[in-house]
C-alpha cells in the first residue's frame, strides 16, 4: 500500500483526477467519484507495473509574468 497525490480539476462538468507519481488519470461527476476511480485505475496500473521504488515529489507553486496580448 502506498501513499499518492492526486491533483483534481474541473473540465467540462466532469472532476478529472490525475496522479502524477504513475501518470493515472480518471474522472467522476463527483470529487469523491474522481478520487475513487483514480485509485481503481492506480489500482490496476501497478498490479501490472509495480513500483520498484517509492518516492514522493516536491508539491509547490510559483509566479510567472503575466503575457498581454494586444
């Protein structure tokens, strides 16, 4: 068992959720059907490509200069 982030967005009346340690993505018409169906999907993916070694990115956040387009 192992502990993932997941990273949810809201596209077109549908929660997508995305794990970006695997590289899973699912979605659900709910934010707790988005996150159930990414671990089913994670589930699934590393029954059939384990982890060799488990790690966890750095999460965080930075600016960028606005583009003002003419």
């Amino acid at each position: 068992m192992g502990t993932f982030t997941a990273i949810i967005q809201y596209e077109e009346d549908m929660y997508v959720a995305k794990c970006p340690e695997i590289g899973t993505v699912s979605q659900g018409k709910t934010i707790n059907d988005a996150i159930n169906n990414l671990k089913e999907a994670t589930e699934l993916y590393l029954e059939e490509f384990p982890l060799k070694k488990s790690t966890h990115p750095l999460l965080t956040t930075f600016e960028v200069a606005e583009v003002v387009k003419a």
